[in-house]
C-alpha cells in the first residue's frame, strides 16, 4: 500500500520556449532522455534551463527493477547514429555539463561500453569545453567493459546504487549492490582523476541507519559525489512508496554526508541522481 502523499511533495510544471526548442531537438535527432522516460518530476524545469539527460542504447531495458518505469524488454539493435546526434545536440543546445546514461542492455557483449565511449568521444570532438558526465551500469561486473569507458576519460562516472542492500532482492532482483560498490572502486583505482558519483533512493523502506552505511560503503569506494532523493512510484504496479521523507531529515542526510567526507552532496525530495548535475564540479 502507498503511502499518502504529504504538501511538500508538489511541483508547478513550467512550460516555455526553450522547453520547446529542447523538445524539438530531440525529437529531430531521435533521441531520448531518462527525464521523459523515467517521468522525472524535475523535467519541466530542466528542460526550460534547456538541459537533459540522454538515454542512449534505446529505450527499452533488459533488467526489471520494481521502481523504474522504463519500458522492458528485447530492445531494438543499437543506432550507430546516436553518438554524433547526442554530440549535434550538446551542441545546438549550448550544454556546459553534459549528462549520458542508457537503459541496461545484458543482451551486448560488452553491455553497450563501447557506444558509450564513442559518445563521449563524439561530443568532446564536437563540443571540446563540455563536462561530461556518465550514468553508467554495471555491465554485470564485466572489469573489460568498465575500462572501456573509463579509457574515454570523461569528467564524472556516475553509477547509482539506488538503495539499501537489505531491499536489493525487492527493487533490483538482478543487480548486486557489492558488484555495485565495487565497479566505483574500480574508477578511483585505473583513473582517480576521474571524479565518482552514486545516488540512493529514499522513502522504499528503508530505515535511517542503513542509509548512513550505504554512505560509509560509497565512501570506501572512494566515492566523491552523493545525491539522496525521495522515491516516486511510477504506478500501483511498481515498489510502494513505503513513507515520503521529510525534508528535514533530507537536510540531517545532507549534514550526516558532509561529515563522512563527501565533496559534493544533493538530499532532497526532487533530487534526482542528475538533477543541476553540473554544481557538483563547481563546488
């Protein structure tokens, strides 16, 4: 059963040109983004500050996490265009700090590493002055896979290990949240220039004191950067919202992962793991 819904959890949906120019663009170059995929709450906003997340390797995920409401399935071949229209679209928007994550694809033999590494090549020879920033994923714990992208050298590796491990077997059946940790390690340990990122889901059923050790296991796997968000459900049919977090606790979340080290941290209700992506970089 889900919980009601408290007055804090309420957002205005703007609507104004550049939403539409990003819209556009988007749909000219064929392109998709987790914000529409994954009905993020932050979309209208970040798309009239014309930034997005792009979704790359389609639109339909091979694993069947409880809380995403990304189609799954058998997705479609690969589009070999996808990494010069993402570059065509960094550009046409003006993006300073780009972010690119994908659905999860099992299917490929190296889990798509290689169509993120000629992302990230495309957009640096396109848009040389771009931060970019990766939401990767585990590619099954493949070592291979995970230094193909980490040779592309982008600015942040992001992988998101969404909750506490007690809950993994209800909301991320086939993930594993020590292959989770340990792909961050990995990052700090071949390329520690590369900055790490992680972001955890609230509100699932979790209780304080496990959030504060998955902190202190993203901080001894060298993790950098933390974003803490309330969990929404999708629908009836996904994971229930057990309990919407107040908002002070998400401050006492933010205050609890300053003293453990964390160089950069979001907590709060609308945070999203690439929500303003770029002040991590700037603070």
């Amino acid at each position: 059963m889900h919980a009601a819904k408290p007055d804090w959890i309420v957002k205005r949906i703007p609507y104004g040109p550049d939403r539409k120019e990003i819209e556009e663009t988007l749909r000219g170059l064929s392109l998709h983004t987790v914000c529409e995929q994954a009905g993020c709450p932050n979309l209208g906003e970040c798309f009239c500050n014309k930034t997005a997340t792009f979704m790359v390797l389609g639109n339909v995920c091979t694993r069947n996490c409880t809380f995403c409401q990304v189609s799954k399935g058998t997705p479609l071949p690969v589009d070999a265009q996808e990494p010069e229209h993402v570059a065509q679209a960094v550009k046409q928007l003006g993006l300073k700090h780009v972010v690119v994550t994908s659905v999860t694809r099992d299917d490929l033999p190296d889990g798509g590493a290689g169509h993120f590494t000629q992302v990230i090549e495309a957009v640096r020879q396109t848009c040389p002055q771009t931060n970019i920033e990766v939401l990767i994923p585990d590619f099954q714990g493949d070592p291979d896979a995970l230094k193909t992208v980490i040779a592309a050298k982008p600015t942040v590796i992001n992988h998101n290990v969404e909750t506490i491990e007690r809950l993994y077997p209800e909301v991320r059946p086939m993930a594993d949240y020590r292959r989770s940790l340990e792909l961050l390690r990995r990052v700090k340990d071949i390329a520690p220039e590369i900055r790490t990122k992680s972001g955890v889901m609230v509100g699932l059923g979790e209780r304080y004191a496990e959030v504060i050790q998955v902190m202190r296991d993203l901080r001894a796997a060298g993790c950098e950067f933390l974003t803490i968000g309330q969990y929404l459900a999708p629908s009836k049919r996904h994971h229930p919202v057990v309990e919407y977090i107040h908002p002070d606790v998400f401050a006492q979340y933010h205050a609890d992962a300053e003293k453990l080290g964390f160089s950069y941290t979001s907590s709060g209700p609308f945070v999203r793991s690439s929500y303003r992506a770029g002040e991590a970089l700037r603070s």
